[in-house]
C-alpha cells in the first residue's frame, strides 16, 4: 500500500513500525547495513540531518522504495541529467 511521505518524521515512523512488524530488532538491522543503532535509531525518529543515503539503505533492507512524482515535463531534462552522469570525465 502506498503511504504519502511529507516529513522526515513520516519517514521515520513508516520504516519504524515495517521493521516492528517484521520484529526486526533496530540493533540487528543496523549491523545488517553497516551503520551504528544511533544513526538508525536517528532516522527513525525523522531526525533531518541523517544522511539520505543511510535512509535509503535502511528502507531498501526492510523492502521498502521511495519514490518521487516527478511532473512529465521534468522527464527530458532528467534523462540528460542521468545520460550526463554517466559520461567518463564528466561531472553531474
């Protein structure tokens, strides 16, 4: 089921109760990843200076996507974008 994310609290409150459902001990799914329980506690609790790449770790060990609705007239510039990312040399 999809769940509109608008704060980093929401963030942090949705992968709280997946992980608690899945009786995943924060401890255990902190080492699963490679990161302190601090910081995973941290974004649990929607502090909004946590790493996003922490965040995105977290989610996707507990199965769990983020996604963005991006308007369709932002599509074009974000394939160049990504194409460009992708160039040797190149910097974004």
């Amino acid at each position: 089921m999809k769940h509109s994310i608008h704060t980093a609290t929401d963030l942090g409150q949705a992968l709280r109760a997946v992980r608690k459902s899945a009786k995943v001990r924060i401890d255990d799914l902190a080492h699963t990843v490679g990161m302190s329980k601090q910081t995973a506690t941290n974004v649990e609790q929607g502090k909004p200076t946590v790493a996003l790449g922490k965040v995105i770790q977290l989610l996707s060990e507990m199965g769990l996507a983020l996604s963005i609705d991006i308007p369709d007239s932002a599509l074009p510039e974000l394939d160049r974008i990504r194409a460009r990312a992708q160039e040797p040399g190149d910097k974004p």
